[in-house]
C-alpha cells in the first residue's frame, strides 16, 4: 500500500498505518469479495511487489501505482541526454 499511495513516511508512525488503513479500507470496500482482494495483494506482495528489487513492470497494479508513476517521471527526463 505504500508504493501503490507513494508514501513516503515511516510505515510505523500512526499517522502513517492510519492513511494505509484507509486505503486498505477503501480498496475491499469496492469489491464484493474482500477476501479476495486481501489474498491478492498478500500474493502479489510475495511475488511482484517486493521489498527488494520489485517487479514493477510486471505488476497489474503499476499502471495506478504512484511510486511506479513517480519513477517513471524521473527516469524519462534523463533519457533526453541519448
């Protein structure tokens, strides 16, 4: 959740967990099967969305993700040099 909002705070703060729990919140709230949603990010946690070297342009999610969206941005402009 806090790749998929761009947060860049300390994930143990309390000002932190409560914005993640918002959109957790926010997320199984959509669906009429939050069960479903939470298995699906546990998976894609373990497998794509990785704490170290994440699969970003594999992931489903990126297109809505910001911290995907915020690194493109940043790459793009420094590919103007070639």
């Amino acid at each position: 959740m806090s790749r998929l909002l761009a947060l860049h705070a300390n994930p143990k703060g309390k000002a932190t967990l409560d914005i993640l729990w918002d959109g957790a919140t926010a997320m199984v709230r959509s669906t009429d099967s939050p069960g479903n949603i939470n298995q699906a990010l546990i998976e894609l946690g373990a497998t794509i969305c990785k704490p170290r070297d994440p699969l970003c342009k594999t992931c489903p999610l990126s297109p809505h993700c910001n911290a995907y969206l915020e690194s493109q941005v940043r790459i793009l402009p420094s590919l103007r040099n070639y």
